[in-house]
C-alpha cells in the first residue's frame, strides 16, 4: 500500500534560521510515527506543513495521494476533515460544555440533515472512545488536564480520520496521566486503524505509542529506527536524548 503521507525534500526557513533542510518521511497506513527532537527543532512547523497550515518553501509533501501545494481551499478543507489534530493546548472552548466542544466539528463538516440524523450517537461513541461519556454536559474547567486532554482526543476522533497529528500529547500531564493518554493512542490505533505523527520528547510516551522513530536535528532526517534500535545507538546526538 501507498504511504498515506509522503515528504519529499521539504525546506522551511524563518529568515536565516533554516528549520527543515530537504527533509523527507514516509508514514505507511496503520503505522505510530513519532518526530523525536529538541525544543524549537522544527518538529510543530513540519506537521504544520503537511496540512498546510504553514506552506512548505520547497519540496513536495502528498497527503492520502494528493499534493497539498496544488488544492485550493475548498479541497484542503475536504482533505483537513480527515486528519484529525490534537493539539498540544487542547484547544477547547472554555464557553461550551464537553457536548458542545464536540458537536463543534460536527457544525463544520455534516450537513444539517447528517447532525440530525447523527450528532447525538457521535458524540457518545467518541467520549466512550476516551471513557468520558458521563462528562458530556460538564465543562472544561471542570475536568482535570488529564480528561481536558481525553476530551479534545475524542473531538479528534469524532469525524474518524484516517490520519491523526499529536502535537506533544503529554506534556504539562503528571506521569501516571501521561501514561494513560499513551496507552490510550494505542487503544485508538488498533480500533480505527489510524496512522498517526506523533510530535513529542516524552521518552515513555515515545517507547509506549511508536512504530517507528524519526529523529530531527539540524532541520534534517538524522535517524529513522524504532525506539529500541535507537535506544542501542552510540552516535553521541543520539544518545544525548537516552541519557
């Protein structure tokens, strides 16, 4: 089977600071991938780029075998609604109850005659996904990080993607949190088949949730190994990450 996202050669610069230098990966169907760098490495711009939200400079990145460079907007917004994408703040809105907060990408996506027919049975199966259905009429502020989190995984989850982004998933989280939310990822992997990017420096969350490892530096593709291999390595830039 095809890649269902494809990098090839992709440049991005912020004046002279050159954040992704030819860069190129392949996610295959089904497969946890995780991009493994330092802070301000390049790692939330990249995922960026692959649902151009931030275009590329160069190079060529090709989304469920389309090319994103070549869409409009009216095709990147049919594309987008099936890549889900949790972000590192959750980005919940503080005004709307946990219902409301899902139903949200329900408003954008299905017709009036689809959320009808289908809202309600969403809804519930998406907080049962995260074992928060009895959170449905609570709001945000009422909920720990760790269900705020769980909650705006099953607004991910909600238009069933085929393709999911983590942006640093766990962090701000306690470790035993963090545990579940990667245990988690998993539980939802085997269950839809998702492929998924998954931006962190969470050693445990990266050794629970991966497939394969990518590691950035320099802007560049330095390793593509999974965790253990890479845990094995005595190239000094990687094992600065294992100390």
């Amino acid at each position: 089977m095809d890649p269902v996202v494809k990098v090839e050669n992709v440049n991005k610069s912020f004046g002279d600071n050159h954040v992704l230098r030819n860069f190129s990966l392949e996610l295959e169907p089904g497969e946890n991938l995780v991009i493994l760098g330092k802070s301000g490495s390049g790692k939330s711009v990249l995922i960026k780029c692959i649902i151009n939200l931030m275009p590329a400079d160069t190079g060529k990145i090709i989304v469920l075998d389309q090319s994103i460079q070549d869409m409009d907007q009216e095709e990147l917004d049919i594309l987008r609604a099936k890549v889900g994408f949790l972000f590192q703040s959750n980005a919940l809105y503080d005004s709307m109850t946990v219902r409301e907060n899902l139903e949200f990408p329900l408003r954008r996506h299905w017709s009036k005659e689809e959320r009808e027919r289908g809202s309600e049975m969403a809804v519930l199966e998406a907080l049962e996904d995260v074992g928060l259905a009895h959170t449905i009429d609570m709001m945000p502020a009422e909920l720990s990080g760790g269900m705020r989190k769980r909650i705006a995984l099953a607004r991910t989850l909600i238009l069933k993607p085929t393709i999911i982004l983590y942006d640093e998933p766990t962090t701000g989280l306690d470790p035993v949190t963090a545990r579940e939310i990667s245990n988690l990822m998993i539980e939802v992997q085997k269950k839809y088949n998702a492929s998924s990017i998954i931006i962190s420096h969470d050693m445990n969350c990266i050794n629970i949730t991966s497939n394969r490892v990518i590691m950035l530096i320099e802007g560049r593709c330095y390793a593509n190994d999974t965790f253990n291999n890479l845990k094995k390595s005595t190239d000094p830039k990687i094992r600065e990450f294992f100390a």
